[in-house]
C-alpha cells in the first residue's frame, strides 16, 4: 500500500498537520500507523468527517463542541471577543446552547458571495503562507498582518487557506471577516502541554503553513514595516481578558493558561515592535 506523511495529509485536506497527527492518534484515519516519531498515512484515505459541523458547509455555519474534551466552543466565543477588543474583524458568534455557537454572517447573499482563498491560488505555493497571500492579494496586507498577530495571541492551530475568505459583490471585492476560530486558545491541550506552551509562547506558538511559525511571521511583519503600531490594539489589559475568558465559559487549567498566553503575547508583539522602533531611531540619528 501507498502511504503519505501527515503533512502531505495536511495539504491534500487543507487541514494543519497537527489536525492530521489528532486524527491519527484517535483512530479515525483508518490504516494510518505510526512508524517511530512520524504517522504513515494510505495515500487514498480521506478526511475524517468534522464534529463540529453539519447541514451547510458554507463559511458561517454552526458548529457543535468536537467531544466532551474539547473546549473548541469556549475557544470560539473568546477569538470573537478578543478580536473586538483588539480591532481585528472576525465574524460574532451567538451561543445557541451549551455545545453549540453559530457565526454571524456578514454578507448579504442576494447581493455578494464568499471566495476561499484555497480557490485564488491556481498552482504550487511556496512553503511561507504568508508571502503566498501577499503575492495573490497584496491589497489586504494590513489584514493578513491583523490576523496573523491575532492567530499568535490566541494560538490559533488550525487556520488555512479554506477558513479564510474574500467577500465579492457589485462593489468589488474585501477581505472577509475571520470565521472559524475554535480551534485556538488550548482548546484540546493537557495540563502538562498549557504549563509547557505557556513557559515560553516565543518558542510554543503554533505553526501557519509548513514554514514557520506565528511568532516568525510576527516578526517577519515587523521586520517589512519597522514596526506593528496601529495594526492592533495593544493596550488591551488582565481585567479586560479575564472578562472574556468568563464570559465565554473557560474554567480551570484552560482559564489560567489562556490569560497567561494572551498577556505574555500582547506583550512580546508590544516590546518587539517598540524595540524596532528605538532602534530605527537610533539608526537615523547616527
């Protein structure tokens, strides 16, 4: 039998090959086996179905808790309220019932339609999804930044080219507002993996494309501008995330390590962007 690597998976299922390791681990890829470190996957399984969706696949849809362990649903709530505290555009979410949230749409089908950007890309792409997205829509720069430094701050894990969007209608086209963020903030991590990631989340940030992380590319943005002032508000505080973190039902191991990881973000991103900015200055003055 033919075999393939989890991150060959992870391309062919526009899925992160972490996802695809998950999906290993619980046996829901059947043939899949572990050889040493590494999973060999047969090359014609497809992807296990998702547990948090159903009925329309559209980009907002509803989305149910993946099991009893995971706190995806939570996740989602707290990406949504964080994100409007630090002005990034993400979809609202409603909590319909205990296990179940549902994305706002924001557009209006009769007039504009929604375009993956997995669709925008004709052939290979190079490994850094970053310059990718640059280099098929260079208009949206200060939004791919935006949601890059959002996918640091809330360790995001599973974002790729079919959960992020342009919205097209007589007017043109726009970046679409970020869905599909439950995947993000511990949202199936152990005790032991929070206390590890949160020790240090410069060397713990979760990966975007096969290429590096999003601590790399976070200083790969400030690199290109000088600095990551006025993207996002870096101001926001404890008592605000608390106040998120509550609302949307985190408890525990999970409540503690998010706060931890969303201060100990907010304030790597704010100390590395000023430390470009003194030294630009510097560099002028001498």
């Amino acid at each position: 039998m033919e075999y393939i690597t989890a991150m060959e998976a992870a391309g062919k299922w526009g899925i992160s090959d972490r996802r695809v390791r998950v999906l290993c681990s619980q046996g829901r890829i059947p043939g899949a086996h572990k050889d040493g470190k590494s999973y060999r996957i047969p090359a014609d399984a497809t992807r296990p179905p998702d547990g948090r969706e159903r009925g329309n696949k559209q980009a907002n849809d509803g989305k149910q808790r993946i099991s009893p362990l995971h706190n995806d649903v939570e996740s989602e709530v707290a990406v949504s309220l964080l994100a409007e505290l630090l002005g990034v555009p993400v979809c609202p979410v409603v909590r319909t019932v205990e296990d179940t949230v549902f994305s706002t749409f924001m557009n209006d089908f009769s007039k504009e339609y929604i375009v993956h950007f997995r669709r925008l890309f004709g052939g290979a792409r190079s490994d850094n999804e970053y310059q990718n997205l640059i280099g098929v829509r260079p208009q949206y720069n200060d939004d791919f930044a935006r949601m890059i430094l959002l996918n640091f701050i809330t360790r995001q894990d599973d974002r790729h080219m079919s959960n992020m969007a342009i919205k097209i209608g007589s007017g043109g086209e726009s970046f679409y507002a970020l869905y599909d963020n439950g995947r993000s903030l511990f949202y199936e991590d152990t005790e032991e993996t929070v206390r590890e990631a949160i020790s240090d989340p410069a060397k713990n940030a979760t990966r975007f494309g096969y290429s590096g992380t999003y601590w790399d590319y976070v200083q790969e943005i400030a690199a290109a501008r000088g600095s990551l002032e006025g993207l996002i508000d870096l101001n926001v505080g404890e008592k605000e995330v608390r106040a998120v973190l509550t609302e949307a039902g985190f408890t525990g191991y999970r409540y503690d390590g998010a706060l931890v990881w969303i201060l100990k973000t907010i304030i790597l991103i704010r100390e590395h962007s000023r430390r470009l900015i003194i030294r630009s200055a510097k560099s002028n003055n001498a």
